[in-house]
C-alpha cells in the first residue's frame, strides 16, 4: 500500500495522486494494488463526508480522480479479478424529471461504499425499471425526483413493480428535494432518505454490509 | 425620503402606463389593494402589520388546477392569464408574483432554446420544463469570460444555449468600433448569411416576447385595478448561481474550488456589478422594488461552511447590499435547507429584505436570519399535495406563533409548486386571514 497515495487522493491533492499513479504504473505495480489504494482512500473520503467535513466540492474532485485513475491502470487491468460487492442496487430518477445531481451523488456514494449500481439515468418510465429489476436483479431499487410531479409517478413506478410480481423481491428507496415521510407513505416506498448518506444507510440496513 | 420609501410610495399611488392613476373598479378594491401593500410594507419592515400578511407562490399550480396543460399555459398566453386571474381572485392574497412562471413557449421556439426542456419539446404536455444542465462555459474560458462578459455572452454562451443564434459567434466585439479608419470592417460580419439568418430569428423572437410581456402587463394590471398587488420587479442571482447553475454547471464549479479557486473568486467579483445591474434596471423598468434571487448551490450540503463564507456569500452579500441602495428589495429563496448557514447570512441590514423559506426549521430562522429579516414561508409542498385542509390551518396557526411575532413574517409555500390541492391552498390562505 501506498500511503502517499491514500493521502493525496483523501487530501485533494490531485496533481500529486495522479503523478503517483503514473509513476507506480510506470514501475510495473499491480493495477489492483493501485485500484485497492483508491478504495482506502475513497472510504476515508466517504466517512468525511458523512461526518460533515466534506462536501459535493470534494465528491466531485474524488469522482474525477478515481475516473482518471481508472483510465490509467485499465490497460494492465486485463483478466484481473473483479472485486467482490456488497449487494445490487437499481436506481434512477422517475419519468417526466431529469434532474440528476442528488441521485448521481448518491450512485457515486453507493459505488464507493461497495454496493453494484446500475444506473439507469432521468426520465425513467416505469417498464423500464421493472425490465431492468428482472435483468440486473437488484436487492435495493432507488427512485429519484426532485419536482412535485415525481410523487405521482413514484408511486405508479412502486404499482408497476408490485403488478410484475416483484415488489417482495426488492426494497425499495425513494429521494429528492420535496421529499418527506408523507411523500413515502403515498408512494408505497419502504423508506425515503435526505441526503446520498442515507441512501448508503438504507441499502446497508437491508442487504448487510 | 429615501429610495424604497419612494418606490413604496409610488406602489401605494400607482400609476398606468399612460401616467395617469390607475382607476380601481370599486372603493373596495382600492382599500384592499394599499391595505395589502401597507401590511406587505410592514412585514418588511419588521413593524406589526394588521393582520399576517400571506402570498401564494405557485409554478405550473394555477394552470394545471384550471384544467389546462402546462403547454397550453405556455402557448396560449390568454388561456394563462385567465386561469391566473381565476387564481388569485378564488384565493385573494396580499401579494402575487404574476403569471409569467409558464413563460412564452414559442418565442423559446423561435430561438431554438437548448438550455431547457420545455412540453413538446423534450418533456409531456403536462410536465414542467426542466434545465439541461451541461458545461456550457468550459474551464479554460474563465479569462475570455472576464475581460470582456457581454462578448463572451454574446460570441460563445448564447450560439451555445439557443440554436438559432449561431450568427452571433461571427459578430466583432463592439469595443473594436472606435474611429473612422478601419471602422467599416467590424460591420462585416452583418453582411453574412448566417449573420442575417439570427437576426432575421431575434426580430420574429422580439415580436413573440413583446406579444407575450404585454398580456403579462395586462394581466397584472387588471388584477391591480381588482385590489391584488404585486410588487416583484425582476429578479437576479448570486454569483456563485451564475456561475454553477447555467455556466459551468454543478460538477464544473464544485471542480473549480479546487481547480482554479482564484479564477473563480475573479470571475465572481466581476458579476457583482452586473448582477445589482440586472435587478435595479428590472426594478426601474417595472416600477416594482422586490427583486427576486434564487439560491441554489449555497445550501446545506453543498458546500461546507468555510466553502460558503468564501466562496457564496461575500459576492451574494455584495449585490444585496448594492440592491438596497438602489431602493430595491431583496428576495433571496433558501431553496431546500439552509440551517448551517443561518448565522452567517443574518448578517444583513435590518428591515430591507424578505427571505423565502423552504424546508429550514421556522423557529432555527426566526431566530437568527428572522431577527433583521422578513420571511416568507413555508407550508411544504408535500402537505400542499398530499396534507389535508386541517393539516394545513395548523401548520399555519404553529407557524404565526413561531415566526410571527413582532412582524417580519409573510405566509406562503415554502417553495414553488406544480401540483396540489386547490382546498390545501385555499386553508393555507384562510388560516393566515383568520
């Protein structure tokens, strides 16, 4: 483990983690022990984060630093071993909205926490969610909106689930700017969540982890 | 007496277009439109008003309770203003911000407008239009964009977010127009097809935005002359807004607090002229003093609270002072939760702006930013959709006991709705006259 490169990365110093990572690739360290770096540091981050230190100025930064750094060792990555996730979770934001920075902050914080998302972006009509629950077979669907007009459709997603036969299957998680207990409760959701910290909660709390 | 005095002054004796005194259709609609307007006046101010102003501040609401599509309310500028009046004149408040949140959809037509997604145009009939956010202003553009911002608006940002305006990225800086040798050239680029082609556009455009601004008037006046004041002149925005809302969008300014700090402390101090600029000749246009400024990305959990003090609030701060000054009132909305940054933004001349409030705690506000500050607020739009008339009336009751005291406090919904129940709306109103 590098701790140099723990803490360029955990301290925003982006210039110093990715001249870190050029040099490591450059001397034959394995991408993986490169990536594991990434993870320890993108978890100090998160805890960060959640404590309140930090904030979308630094999830951005990590988000951007973490992609390049992808780029870098995805040559040498071929045929290594994909890393073990803590559970599935399906989420975007519902039909007729397509705001998309609180839930792509709570896909990036899902994703540095361990869990497998599949995103499936804004706009997202029902059929398309409960297509995507029978593919990608996620234990946590997360359902975004940040306008008044998601609660309707929130809660025809929710229908649209429980009428595939598969609402026992999934848990499921609602968000967004105008959200609260009584929008929860009109949905049929299992659980809504304030901020992306939440979100991570809820999906640990059901799949473990 | 002083600017706002005057402005207030004029609002209390308001005049029509043609300079004469607007002619009230009753004795009664007189009373109760300088009724409202003093009670509006004494909010503000933080004395005790008769009674608990109230306000309702809808988005697509009034359209879409009419029955009518949110297109239609766009297209069809008589259907919009109709169902506005039928609005106001079931709910009567002491204020309103006019019926122009639909906005003239085929002058955005005409345009080509990228930046936005509006019915029949990327989002359902029904649905609200949504912005497209993207880095519509790059990261090495910084010092292009403050040397000179009118051409960089001009040149780059607009061919950028409206289609029909590609000719403008041809047009030579109008500060090369300088003497009679050489003069002729920065006109050539007026000669150009692609030139003419926008131009042709901007004239169909002016004509559409004209139509619409004066069934817009038209409609405001009428409800004047019915006794239902508004006072909102126009609006403009904190730096931090123009830059991460429409500029280099949410991912590209949260970047550059790390990226390029110093240019974008730069790029913002260049704004704050510009952007007092933009709500004092909007008030001065309009005759109106509230000017409107929404706050976006200065919210709890954007930002951590050494980011907000120096990169959000020294510019916002900046132009609010400026706009007092100049006789205007501003109107910050703390669109989401702000709890975080009460004690930082109470820092404002005491009796000189109204706040909007959302989702923050009411009794947090009151006593911090609630101190030298009116607030507007903040029946949810969860319990306007979903609540009960009863839920309503006592959130109303608890909120005049918490945030009504000595004045300073003006209900209304906490933030702009599409969707709800005409009842809810109509017990948020009757609680506050009650």
């Amino acid at each position: 483990m590098s701790q140099q490169l723990v803490d360029a990365l955990a301290e925003m110093r982006e210039n110093e983690a990715l001249a870190l990572v050029g040099e490591m690739v450059k001397s034959g360290t394995p991408p993986l022990t490169i990536l594991s770096d990434v993870r320890t540091a993108m978890d100090i981050i998160g805890r960060r984060y959640e404590e309140g230190v930090y904030f979308l100025p630094e999830l951005m930064l990590a988000g951007e630093m973490m992609n390049q750094i992808m780029e870098m060792v995805k040559p040498g990555l071929a045929g290594a071993a994909v890393e073990e996730h803590l559970g599935k979770v399906l989420i975007g934001t519902v039909k007729g909205d397509i705001h998309d920075i609180g839930k792509d902050i709570v896909v990036f914080m899902l994703r540095v926490s361990g869990f497998e998302v599949f995103d499936l972006g804004v706009d997202v009509p029902a059929e398309k969610f409960v297509a995507a629950i029978r593919d990608f077979q996620p234990q946590v669907v997360g359902l975004s909106g940040f306008l008044t007009l998601a609660f309707d459709e929130m809660k025809a997603t929710v229908e649209a689930i429980a009428k595939a036969g598969l609402r026992d299957k999934v848990r499921i998680m609602i968000g967004g700017g105008q959200i609260d207990e009584a929008v929860r409760e009109f949905t049929g959701a299992d659980a809504y969540g304030k901020d992306a910290m939440a979100a991570v909660k809820l999906a640990k709390g059901w799949i473990g982890g | 007496m002083d600017k706002l005095e005057a402005a207030f002054q004029r609002l209390l004796s308001p005049k029509g277009p043609d300079g004469n005194d607007v002619q009230f259709q009753s004795a009664e609609a007189k009373a109760n439109y300088q009724a409202s307007i003093t009670r509006i006046k004494d909010a503000i101010q933080l004395r005790e008003p008769d009674r608990v102003p109230v306000t309702v501040l809808p988005s697509m609401f009034p359209y879409l309770n009419a029955g009518m599509t949110v297109e239609e309310a766009m297209y069809d500028y008589d259907k919009c203003t109709a169902a506005f009046k039928q609005f106001i004149l079931e709910l009567q408040p002491d204020m309103h911000i006019g019926a122009s949140a639909p906005g003239p959809g085929k002058f955005y037509e005409i345009l080509d407008y990228k930046l936005y997604s509006w019915p029949g145009h990327g989002v359902a009939p029904e649905h609200c239009y949504q912005c497209n956010e993207a880095e519509y202003m790059t990261a090495d553009e910084y010092d292009l964009f403050m040397t000179d911002p009118s051409f960089y608006f001009r040149n780059f940002y607009l061919p950028r977010v409206f289609g029909a305006l590609g000719g403008f990225s041809m047009l030579a800086p109008y500060t090369s127009i300088l003497e009679m040798y050489g003069v002729a050239f920065n006109f050539v680029p007026f000669a150009l097809p692609p030139v003419q082609a926008t131009f042709q556009k901007l004239f169909e455009a002016g004509a559409e935005a004209l139509k619409w601004a004066m069934a817009m008037g038209a409609s405001d006046a009428e409800l004047t002359t019915l006794g239902f004041p508004t006072i909102l002149g126009g609006f403009t925005k904190a730096p931090f807004d123009v830059l991460g809302d429409t500029l280099r969008g949410t991912k590209g300014i949260m970047l550059d607090i790390y990226r390029r700090p110093d240019k974008l402390l730069a790029a913002m101090d260049r704004l704050v002229p510009i952007m007092i600029g933009m709500g004092v000749s909007a008030a001065q246009q309009t005759g109106k003093p509230l000017i409107f400024i929404p706050l976006h990305k200065g919210a709890d959990g954007f930002l951590s609270d050494e980011q907000f003090k120096k990169f959000y609030w020294p510019t916002l701060k900046q132009v609010m002072l400026g706009l007092i000054e100049n006789g205007c009132i501003p109107f910050p909305a703390l669109e989401g939760h702000w709890s975080s940054r009460l004690e930082i933004i109470q820092d404002v001349p005491r009796g000189k702006t109204v706040w909007m409030i959302d989702q923050t705690d009411m009794a947090k506000v009151k006593q911090t930013l609630g101190q030298n500050a009116c607030l507007i607020g903040n029946v949810p739009s969860s319990m306007l959709r979903l609540g009960t008339p009863q839920e309503v009336r006592e959130y109303v009751k608890r909120l005049i006991e918490t945030a009504g005291q000595g004045g300073g406090l003006i209900v209304g919904n906490g933030a702009f709705f599409d969707e709800a129940r005409m009842e809810n709306v109509k017990a948020m109103v009757e609680a506050a006259r009650e």
